[in-house]
C-alpha cells in the first residue's frame, strides 16, 4: 500500500498506516503507539501533512498531529511533553501540553531516575535579575533557552535600541 502524501488520502489515513501499537512498552497501562515512518536524527518523527506538487511541504511532529486531532491546537506557550519519556511514541494519551522550562525540569528529573549524565547545569533558582529587579509572576518571563528574563531590564533594553535606531546620524560640517 503506498501511503505517500497524496491529495485524496487524508492525513489521518496516511497516519495511522504508520502506527504500530507496542506489545512491550506501556505508560500506565496504555501501550504506546511507535512511530513507523521517517525520523529525524535525533529519533523524533517526522509526518508529512502535504506535499503537493508545486507547494511546499508541511512537516509536523507525529505526536503532535495527532495529539492537536483530538484534544485541537496546542496551547499557545506550550509544547508536547512525552510522559512515556519515548521519542517515537505518538499514543496521545502519552503526550501532556507543558511550559518549556517544565519539560526541561522533567527531562533532568528523568535523567537523574535513569541514572543518566547531565550535559548541562541546572540553574540555581534566583529571585531577582541583577539590576535588582524582583522576579514576580507579571514582571519575569522564559526566552526560548528556558532562562528567566526580567520584563522591566527587557523594556528597557528594546527602548535604548529603538532610541539608538532612530537617533539622526550626524554628519561634520564642512
């Protein structure tokens, strides 16, 4: 069966073709479903929703296609965390909509469970930014490192740059 973006096969089709339910990994008491088709070098699958000749191909993350088919498009400021801790899992109840700092949180402690190295340190967490600004919920947010940025340094950073691009160069007289 060719299974190829297609126009006339839909995607859900096209997706579920490349399912396979796993006899030996479960995540309470649900198996997961391993992504059969293309994966990135980082073992995360790849989906193609379209591929029509002429137009530009529209990949997205099987779990998250499939998570967005029944529950509907992501919450805006949250991805996809695998409560299974399986990349080629797509099983949407596996999948949990998250901040980006809590998946990196899970995916340290997950680490730590496995017994796993870090590569990276983990951030001591800090209550004010070094100008001495507090960090509150309405005056912090996380850039997308996952570091804490303080809105005030923030606000004032940008209104420096825009002050600078629009200040005249100035030319010498002559």
């Amino acid at each position: 069966m060719d299974i190829r973006p297609h126009p006339i096969t839909p995607p859900l089709v096209r997706f579920m073709a490349l399912i396979k339910v796993s006899a030996e990994h479960f995540y309470e008491n649900t198996p997961c479903w391993d992504w059969q088709g293309s994966k990135s070098k980082d073992g995360y699958g790849q989906f193609i929703l379209s591929a029509l000749a002429g137009e530009k191909r529209i990949r997205i993350a099987p779990y998250r296609f499939i998570w967005e088919h029944f529950n509907g498009p992501m919450p805006p400021g949250l991805e996809p965390d695998h409560l299974c801790n399986r990349r080629s899992c797509c099983n949407p109840e596996h999948v949990e909509p998250v901040t980006h700092a809590e998946n990196l949180r899970r995916a340290v402690e997950r680490r730590q469970l496995e017994g796993r190295r870090i590569n990276y340190p983990i951030r001591p967490q800090v209550s004010h930014c070094k100008h001495g600004h507090e960090y509150t919920p309405e005056n912090k947010r996380i850039n997308s490192q996952g570091g804490v940025v303080c809105r005030i340094c923030d606000r004032a950073r940008c209104l420096a740059y825009q002050a600078r691009k629009r200040s005249p160069l100035t030319v010498a007289a002559t």
